[in-house]
C-alpha cells in the first residue's frame, strides 16, 4: 500500500510539473498582457519601460525558473490587472467563494439524481423511467450558460424568487448559480445510480430481504442504495473537477465573485500571473482529489494495485 | 464498516467546506470612515446649482454649445462660488450595473482615463472640471487659470475652502506636484504617463523643478515644449492627473494611498471588492455639488443581459447596457438617456501610408520618399476616394446604430470643437456620398482596379458594432471590384502585429475614438512622430500645422491651423469617417429622476453627484 501511495504521489508531482510548462507557455503565447493593458495612446518606449519594470524582457526560460522558484513557495508573482494585489491573494480570496458553489451544486446534483435514479430503477421500463431518462438527456445536453440565463430570466426577473446576481444576498443566492452548474451532473449521476440500483435489485440479498417481510420502501431506500452508491461516489472526484471548470461560465453569467470569473477576466486581459495561480490551482484540486479517490479505491479493494 | 465511515467523512468534509465557504465572503478593503465634517455653509456655484432640468437628448439633438478648450491668456475671475448653499441628500443608496473596469484601481495612475474615469473620479476631482451641460472645461480645484505666451508656462489659481476626506487636511498646491508625479512612475500604466514624461521629465525629481507650488494655493507647470492643452491635461476628459493627498502619501506610503484614497470629490472612497463591486458615501461638504444620495455602489457585472436584468428587477437604478438589447429594456419600462454631447466617433482607418522612422521626417518636397511602398494604392488620393465613396454610412447607421449616429465628416473634427470647416458639411455628400458606380470609375482611372486590400476585423469596449460594421465594408469594397481579404482579430492582437510596429500598411479597419480636441486625435492618428502609430498623414504640411495647433495658446492661430490641417483631410480623404455616437445608459425612471452627462469625458458616464432621485 505504501509503495502504491507513494507511487501516486510521484505520478501526481510529475502532472503537476509538466502541466506549469503547458500552462507557462500557453499563457505567453496567448500574447502579450501590454497590446491589453497599456493605453491606446502609449508610445513604443512606455511598453519596454513597462516591460523592464514586470520582468516580462527576460529570456523566456529565466521567466520559467523564476516562476517554478517563486510558486513553489506559493507566490505567482502581482497581478497584472489588479494593481497592488499577489496572483495568490485574488485566488484564495475568492476560492472559498468558488467552493461553496461547487458544494452547493453536488448537494443540487445529489438531491435531485439520487432520488429519480433510484425511482427510474424501481420503476424500470414505466413513464417514470423515461421521464428520468428525459431529465438525463436535458442535463447533458444543455448547455451551463444558457440555462443559467434562462433560470436567471425566469425565476429571477420574472417571478423575483431569487436574486439576479453576486453572492451578497446569502444563501438564497446560491440557489439558480449552483442549479445552473449542477444540472450537468445530475444527468450522469441520475444514470449512476439507475444502473447501479439494478445491478442491485437483482441480488440475492435483496430477495431475502423481500422473503422477509422487509417493507419496500426500506429495502429500496436503505439495503439498495447503500451498496448501490459506491460508483456513484468514486464519481465525486471526477464531479468537482467538473464543477471547478464549469463555473467558469456560470460564475461569468450570475456575476459570482469565484475563481472561475477571475480566470475569464485574467485570461481576458492577459494577466499571466493570475492566470498561471488560478489554473495551478484547479489542477492541484483536481489532481488531490484524484489522488485522494485512488488511495481510498485501493484502502478499500485490496484487488487494485499498480506493479 | 469501511464504506459508511468514509462516506461519513466525504459528507461531513463537504459540510464543513460550505460552511466555512458561505461563511467566507470576500474580504472588503475598508477605507478608514471619514471624519464628519462640521456643518459648513456650502459653497457652490450658482450657475450649476440653478441649471435648468435637462431634457433628455434624443438623436436630434445637436450639440448644446462650443466646449472651451482653448486655453485662457489671462487671470479671469471664474464662477468661484460665493453664496452659502445648502444642500441635502434624497435618495438612499445609488447602485450603477456596470462593466467590470478592465483596470481596477483607486490610483489614476494605474490605468487608463476610462478606468480612473470610472473609478477615480467620484472620490477625487481635477484641478479643471467638465460642464455637464456643453463639456467645456470650467473652474474644478482650480478657480482660473492662464498660459504664457508661448505655451510654456501654465499658472493655476486653486481654491483654499477644500479639505481631503478622513482626516488628511486641507488641499493645497503642494499636493498637485505629488499627485503628477504619480503620473510618471516606473509602474504607471496611465493613458497621459508618456505625455507627461514628455513634458516634464522622466524621473519625480525632474517633474518636481517643473511643477512647483508658488504658493499654497497657485501651482505653476513649467513645460519643457510649449503645449496649448495643458488645462486640458488638467482635466478629467483626457487626462489622469486627479488630486491625491501628498500627506498621505508621505505618511502611508503608496500602498495605503492605493488600498484606502483620501480625495477631494464628492464622493468619499469605503470600499472595494475587486470584481464585485466599488463603494463610496456621500461628501456632505463638497465645494462643488454634494451628490443627492446617501451612497453610491458600482456593481461590477460582466455579463450584459444579467446586467439588464439587474434593472429589471430594481436591484440597480442604472445599467449600462448595450446597444442591441436597448429595445428589450424600453419595453420593460426601462428608460435610455444619452449624454449631452457626441461621445464616440467612428470611422475606418486607412493605415500606414508613410513610414517616416525609416525615410526622416516628413516634411519636405521629398514626402514620396516616406511612403513605405512607392506603389502602394492607398497613396492614391482617387483610391481613398474610391473607398470613401463606396460604404454606405445611412445604411450602417441605421441597421447597426438604430439611426442614433450623426454625421461624421472628418476624422478627430466636431463641428462644436476649435477648427471646424463648415465647408465639411456643405460638400459632404458630394464628395464622400454612396456611389459605388463612382467609386467603380475612380479605381479604373488610378489603375487600381481590382487591387488587393486587407480589411481588419477587430473591435473596441463601447462599440460592439465595429466587427459587424467592417462585415459590412467587406460587402461595399467587395462590391466596387476591390479585392478584400478579411481577417478577424483581436484588438490586442491588431495592435502588436499592426499597429504598434508600425505595419498598417495595406490594412484598413474599424476604429472609434472620443470627444475630444482635435489635436489630441491627431496626435494618435495623423502625425509623423512620436504616438503616429497609424500614420495616415497625407500631405507633408501635417506635421507643420499639428505643431502649429498643438503649440499655439492663440485660440484663432490654434483653430486656423487645425481648420488646415482638417481641409487636407477632407480633400484628400485621408480616413473613412463615418458616425459621431452619444454615449447611452439605460435607467429606470421609477427611481432616477435627472441625469445628465457631457458625454465628451472617457467614461461612459460621469458627474454622478448630480444624478437626482424620482420624486416620490
């Protein structure tokens, strides 16, 4: 178990270095933060002056080192954007943010596909069924931001159940955000759960727990599900980093003050700095979740081991 | 046992990380609360506290009256207030839906004049304000001011009855050096930083023998080339030079002074949170107008339809909202005002025509020699023509602008700014109108038929319509037989693979500037040297009459110069222009009951301390 744990940890260290290459080199050639940044009417000798002044004249590998160096302490440098504020600064600050819309949304996910994909196992081959499968087919085919904009028209302008944008509201507004990015995630989720419970229903324990006399609803609800929720929830790690990148959209369109909308707007505006922090940020998430999924698959079947 | 202990964790983790999430809003950067101030009597001017209710300005609307911008010879008494007013705060909170600034900042220094117009200007003033009502520079922290003869020298006379929010003292002409040395920085990144390095040195130590406090209330600018715009430099519609505290900066540093400004405005500067939103409180005391409401929040939104539903749900009382969704507003009872004056002009630029960096400077009868290609088409006046004559600017104007554009004759001239040539408008339509059999003809007859031309796809903040707008020249160009390949590109781009190197040669592309003295867009587009990025000079006198308009203080020689300058222009149709544009915002008129905005400052809205509440 060591020997694969450490094994994982390597392999993760490994991503993470080659993923600050692809990220450094795609950010510097998306162009430069100046053509963005400086006034129209700045002269040739106001951008080297600039340039000279943000370390961005050096060779492009001495910039490299020179970020691996200072990340690897936690520092991605000031923002090019936001004067007078660190890269890190503005993605821990609003990370917190992004989180709580993200856990939001796997309660969203959880709370509605767990119950229709139980009942669409249950019911299998009835009207139900394929309502669920309807409802599977809607989630994966929308796409984030239109719906958000639609739940924002309808139960946001037009009934003023919710508010339209930012988080100030407190929990209320937490609601259309984290629908919006959750939905996704019921449609797979939802079809986890159906084919799991079938798998499920059809155990040997199950009928001896119907020859006994157990009433329905617990042998559905507390014998079933229970065994039937373990790949649902070796999904959860797959299902943050989706919602990590998902709110990229949705947090653009309600406004969210996340990491998701820091990175449209770093991006936007060439702000290396932040956009280096906020995507070795989603791919540290990313990429622990993963680690921490694989070590608890193993702790958990001794079967799964790497040679 | 395993399974429910983790899925316990898992779940007990997740709470946990809500919890602590929904708990942890962004931190506020929370300016010290500003000292309330004793009961004063206020002071301000007469003629702005009687101003007339404005009407809101329809697209018939010409310009009210001739902005002054020239600069005053002499000392003049101005409209220094003299009677006590006071004045009371109506409404509650003021919200404002606006675009996220792409600079956030409360230092004016650290972006360009549109963000610091945005973010800056409420909480701290000019030394030179804007008219609301005509845009002409008037009495701002400075009462007068005067130039000397030759440009060189300017003289502010500022008032003594102002004090900085919080507790940082009296404004005196000691903080106008420090505040314009802000300006010239290593790390500025401000629209006039050049400009001032310029014309006053590159390092704080030299600006500082070039702009000395005489007194604590006359402050004197000391240029090293004359310039006959230094009060407007001074203001807010181009400029960044806005009033810090020189004691705060001395006491805390550059740090505090850009977390927590102390200013001068109307507005006092609480808080900001960056990409939410910008908070400030009413100046009960400002010399100049105290806003009508108690507070004032921009609500940093990126997104315009969420930005109109803002407005539609009463969460804000104004938006800014584009163009295209101005009809989905209006029918939902949403109301669309528009500035006073032009605020956006708009034309194709015909880029590059001479490279002077590598042939000298362009002015003598070896003009032909900057040229970067002896047979470049677009030297040909009859192929300028040509281009001019083919668009079709009724159509674009009303399919893409709604019918709101006016008449736009010469690139950088309004016919309420210095150096206007009525002439312009008389024999517009003859010489610029649609007629692309004309436009066929002229190119037969330069040999250009057929020719090849690159036409840029590229757009701007506040014009949307740009890209749709050249989609649109592709077709007119296309249709008088030019051989157009178009390529669609980011501004950014545009400008570090075209412009900025000087490589517009062989480009034409959409562009759209501002309100402004002509000189200053001509600075940018049509001179030779220094900021000629696009250089569409195309007569050798250019240059001559620039330095003649930009150097002069005598209004008739800077106008007669510029008026010059704008006939060669014309004649030898030396851009595409094509719609002057007012700037628009959309309120709602159950809560807002005036708003009025010269339009001519780079914002998209300004003078917010005079927005009034509906009445109840």
């Amino acid at each position: 178990m060591q020997r694969y744990i450490i094994f994982r940890v390597g392999q993760s260290i490994l991503t993470l270095l080659v993923l600050t290459v692809i990220v450094f080199s795609l950010a510097r050639l998306s162009g430069d933060p100046l053509d963005v940044l400086l006034p129209l009417e700045a002269t040739n000798e106001d951008a080297e002056r600039l340039r000279a002044a943000w370390g961005l004249d050096r060779p492009l590998y001495v910039q490299y080192f020179t970020f691996i160096g200072n990340a690897l302490t936690g520092d991605f440098g000031d923002s090019l954007r936001v004067r007078g504020r660190t890269a890190m600064s503005l993605v821990l600050e609003r990370l917190p943010n992004t989180a709580a819309l993200a856990g939001v949304a796997v309660i969203v996910a959880i709370a509605i596909a767990v119950p229709i994909g139980v009942m669409s196992a249950v019911k299998k081959d009835t009207a139900f069924d394929y309502i669920g499968k309807l409802i599977a087919l809607f989630g994966q085919s929308l796409p984030a931001f239109w719906l958000g904009l639609m739940l924002m028209w309808v139960f946001a302008a037009q009934l003023g159940w919710f508010p339209v944008s930012g988080n100030e509201a407190g929990p209320i507004s937490y609601i259309l955000p984290a629908v919006a990015i959750g939905w996704f995630q019921v449609a797979a989720l939802m079809r986890l759960v159906r084919s799991s419970m079938l798998d499920v229903l059809d155990t040997e324990y199950v009928k001896l727990a119907r020859i006994k006399g157990i009433p329905e609803w617990k042998v559905v609800w507390k014998h079933c599900l229970r065994n039937a929720a373990i790949a649902p929830f070796t999904y959860f790690a797959l299902i943050i980093g989706s919602l990590m990148v998902g709110s990229v959209s949705i947090e653009f369109v309600f406004a969210w003050p996340g990491v998701g909308r820091l990175a449209v707007d770093a991006a936007v505006t060439k702000d290396f700095p932040v956009v280096q922090a906020v995507v070795i940020t989603f791919c540290l998430v990313y990429i622990i979740a993963n680690l921490l999924v694989d070590i608890a698959y193993a702790y958990v079947d001794p079967r799964i081991r790497y040679n | 046992m395993v399974r429910p202990t983790i899925l316990a964790a898992v779940a007990a983790a997740l709470l946990l990380v809500i919890g602590v999430a929904c708990g942890g809003t962004s931190q506020e950067q929370t300016a010290p609360a500003a000292q309330s101030q004793p009961e004063q009597p206020q002071t301000q001017p007469q003629e702005q506290q009687q101003a007339p209710a404005a009407e809101q300005a329809t697209a018939a609307d010409p310009p009210t009256a001739v902005p002054t911008v020239i600069a005053t010879a002499t000392p003049s008494p101005t409209n220094t207030p003299t009677a006590a007013q006071e004045t009371t705060a109506l409404g509650g909170t003021l919200r404002i839906a606006t675009i996220p600034p792409v600079q956030q900042l409360t230092g004016s220094w650290l972006g360009t004049t549109t963000s610091a117009n945005t973010q800056v200007r409420p909480f701290t003033d000019p030394l030179v304000h804007t008219d609301r009502f005509d845009g002409s520079l008037v009495p701002g922290l400075a009462t007068s001011w005067k130039a000397n003869e030759d440009g060189t020298q300017w003289t502010f006379f500022l008032r003594d009855d102002v004090d900085f929010h919080g507790e940082w003292g009296p404004f005196t002409a000691h903080d106008v050096p420090t505040s314009a040395a802000l300006i010239i920085r290593e790390d500025a990144i401000a629209t006039d930083t050049g400009l001032f390095r310029g014309l006053f040195g590159d390092t704080e130590e030299e600006l500082l023998t070039n702009i000395v406090a005489l007194d604590d209330n006359t402050v004197q600018f000391n240029l090293k080339t004359p310039n006959s715009l230094m009060d407007f430099f001074a203001g807010a519609q181009q400029g960044n030079l806005f009033v810090y505290s020189k004691n705060q900066y001395e006491t805390d540093g550059i740090e505090q002074l850009q977390e927590n400004p102390a200013g001068v405005g109307p507005w006092v500067f609480e808080s900001r949170t960056i990409d939410v939103n910008v908070k400030y409180t009413r100046n009960d005391d400002h010399y100049r107008r105290a806003p009508f409401f108690q507070a004032m929040e921009y609500v940093l939104i990126p997104e315009e339809t969420t930005r109109l539903a803002q407005l539609q749900t009463s969460a804000v009382q104004i938006g800014e909202v584009s163009r295209e969704l101005h009809l989905d507003a209006q029918s939902s009872g949403l109301a669309v005002l528009q500035s006073e004056l032009p605020s956006i002009q708009v034309a194709f630029i015909i880029g590059g025509i001479y490279n002077p960096e590598e042939a000298g400077p362009c002015l003598t009868e070896e003009f032909q020699n900057c040229f970067y290609q002896p047979d470049e088409p677009h030297l040909n006046p009859m192929v300028r023509e040509a281009i001019n004559r083919s668009i079709n600017r009724q159509e674009i104007n009303e399919q893409l602008f709604g019918g709101i554009g006016r008449q736009h004759t010469v690139w950088g001239y309004h016919p309420a700014l210095p150096g206007y040539n009525p002439r312009w408008t008389e024999e517009f339509d003859e010489k610029y109108g649609f007629d692309p059999e004309k436009a066929r003809q002229l190119l037969q007859e330069s040999g250009y038929e057929g020719y090849k031309l690159k036409l840029l796809l590229t757009e701007l903040p506040g014009v949307p319509e740009m890209i749709p707008m050249g989609e649109a020249a592709f077709t007119y160009l296309s249709n008088v037989g030019i051989d157009v390949e178009t390529e669609a590109i980011k501004w950014s781009d545009y400008r570090a693979k075209y412009y900025r190197p000087g490589k517009t040669h062989g480009t034409i592309a959409a562009t759209r500037g501002t309100y402004r003295p002509a000189d200053i867009t001509l600075r940018f587009y049509n001179r030779s040297g220094g900021a000629g990025f696009w250089r569409t000079s195309v007569d050798p006198m250019t240059d001559i009459l620039y330095d003649t308009a930009t150097q002069s203080v005598d209004p008739e020689v800077k106008a007669q110069a510029l008026s010059d300058l704008g006939d060669l222009k014309f004649d030898l149709y030396s851009e595409v222009p094509i719609v002057w544009l007012p700037a628009q915002i959309v309120v709602a008129p159950a809560a807002i009951g005036e708003m009025v905005w010269p339009g001519n400052i780079n914002a998209s809205f300004t003078h917010t301390e005079y927005i009034t509440p509906a009445a109840q």
